[in-house]
C-alpha cells in the first residue's frame, strides 16, 4: 500500500488553486471546474477539493483540524522567508538539529515545513 493523495477540502477553490500554485511553485497537473485541483508531486498528490460539487455540504469545522500535510526543505530559513509574503506563520521551532515552521493556508488548514 502507498499514500497517493492528500485531499483537502476548501471553501473557496481558486483562492486555493492561487495559494498552493505559489506555494508550491507549479501549476496544477489537474483541474475539474469547481470540483477538483491537483498538484501532483514526486511521489504524492495533493487535491483541492470542493465537497459542495458534489452535493455533500461544508462546514466551518471541516477546516484547521483535518489534516497537516508536512513538506520537505534543504533550506527552511528561505522558505520561511518566501511563504511568510504570502501566508500567517503560526510558529517558529528549532530543537537540536529539527527546524520547521507551522502556517495555515488560504481556507485555514495548518500545514507545515521542515528540514529534510
């Protein structure tokens, strides 16, 4: 077995789509209009996804706690850097030789850098 996607479920998907193209650098590989966005990574896809497409409803508590996605970096102080232009930075932590920082994304979903 191997994880293929992480699906987040978002209020507003094209804010989404802007906030993950920047933060990840990349177009998505994917799109179904107000449906569905994927970025598809090394090993791993991540989908943007919009539960009302489908008739299912969407609540405010369906954000900030579903999920933390983690994502690699050889350099977390420029990341840092980077995605504090354009996103909240909850917290800052370096213990012994673990540096990583935690931001939410456009919908409010905590997610997190760290060095590789």
């Amino acid at each position: 077995m191997e994880l293929r996607y992480i699906i987040l479920k978002v209020k507003d998907i094209q804010r989404a789509r802007i906030f993950y193209s920047r933060l990840l650098n990349m177009e998505p590989t994917k799109e179904e209009p107000n449906r569905i966005v994927v970025f598809k990574l090394e090993n791993i896809k991540i989908g943007l996804y919009n539960p009302i497409a489908d008739g299912d409803s969407l609540n405010d508590s369906d954000f900030g706690t579903n999920c933390r996605p983690a994502f690699g970096t050889d350099d977390v102080q420029s990341e840092l850097k980077r995605i504090s232009k354009f996103a909240e930075i909850t917290s800052q932590h370096k213990v012994d030789f673990h540096e990583w920082f935690e931001f939410k994304d456009s919908e409010g979903n905590p997610l997190e850098v760290h060095k590789k």
